[in-house]
C-alpha cells in the first residue's frame, strides 16, 4: 500500500533540499543516492533502487543487517568506492 501523495510530495521536496544543499557545500561530490531504512521503503510504497529525482536512486540501508564490525565494513565499503 502506498503511501498518500502528500506525504510523497513532501519526502521528494526535503530530498530536493538535501541534495542541494549537500552538492552546494560538496563541489567535488555530487549526491548519487538516498539511503533509507527499509521499512520506511516498504511503508512509503517505494523500491530500492528507484529513482526519486533524476540521478538521486534509493539506496535500503544495510547496516542493520551487520552483525559484527567486518560485516558491517563488508556491507559499506563498495558503496564508498563508488
């Protein structure tokens, strides 16, 4: 079930905002990416991997999978190299 257009509408206005102002204090890092937890994915009728904005792709937040440290950095580290 997704979730009411307004609180879409609502999430992509503040994800425009972050973007911004992320790019605008950043200049040599341009955002990619929203992470977000993946009940609130599943809450908002969303999909990983879609695209919010032109660019801007939602990324689940895996950190709550890691178990240990190296699981965590296992997890982490390709999307740092990116």
């Amino acid at each position: 079930m997704a979730a009411d257009t307004g609180k879409i509408a609502k999430l992509l206005k503040l994800v425009a905002q972050g973007v911004a102002a992320h790019d605008r204090e950043n200049p040599g890092h341009h955002t990619w990416g929203i992470g977000m937890a993946y009940f609130d994915i599943e809450r908002l009728g969303l999909e990983e991997g879609e695209e919010l904005l032109p660019g801007i792709v939602l990324q689940g937040e895996q950190v709550a999978k890691a178990k240990t440290v190296d699981e965590l950095l296992k997890l982490v580290r390709p999307k740092l190299a990116a």
